[in-house]
C-alpha cells in the first residue's frame, strides 16, 4: 500500500492553552476536562473531525499549560470548546501551525 502523499494529509495546527485554577491540576485529569468539553460541545463527528489530541509530554505542571493537536479548519470550534469549561477556567494563548513556535 503506498503512502498518502502530503497534500492529501490532513494539517494540525496547535493550540497552547493555561489553566487557571486555584488547585494544581495534573496532566490525566486536563486531558479528561478538554476532551469531554470538545465531544459536548462538537458532538461525536464534530469531534472526530477535529481530530483533537491532548499532547500530554507538553503540560507543563508549574505554569499549568498544554498544548492541543487539532485539525486546522477546527480550530475555532476547539477554542470555543475550551473557553466553554465549567469546572476550571481555560485560556487559550497562541495557535500556531508549528509546535515548536509555541515554546
């Protein structure tokens, strides 16, 4: 089977994102509260068009940031999604179509 060649590959972009919470949260438990608000609030194929990813090697546990992987025509919906977060209150900070533009 041959590979897909680049144009036919969906591109990511990646949304840096700060917790700001009294409490130290821990890595696990951001990654529930932001795919649970992203299949609330875009529905399960909304959700699996996105293609939403938790980056769980970039959380940073004393700034309380992370970083998500999302499809780049669903970053919008995505940014709703976080700011719509109930139980701790999520910022988003930078989009950028390359990770290493975020650190």
């Amino acid at each position: 089977m041959k590979p897909l060649l680049p144009t036919l590959k969906e591109r990511k972009h990646y949304i840096l994102f700060e917790v700001k919470s009294k409490n130290k949260r821990d890595k696990n438990e951001i990654s529930d509260i932001v795919m649970k608000a992203c299949l609330s609030f875009l529905g399960e194929f909304g959700y699996a068009k996105a293609g939403v990813t938790f980056l769980k090697e970039t959380w940073n546990k004393t700034k309380q940031q992370g970083v998500v992987a999302v499809n780049s025509k669903w970053v919008n919906h995505v940014k709703i999604a976080l700011s719509l977060v109930k139980k701790v209150k999520i910022e988003t900070l930078k989009t950028s179509g390359v990770i290493n533009k975020l650190k």
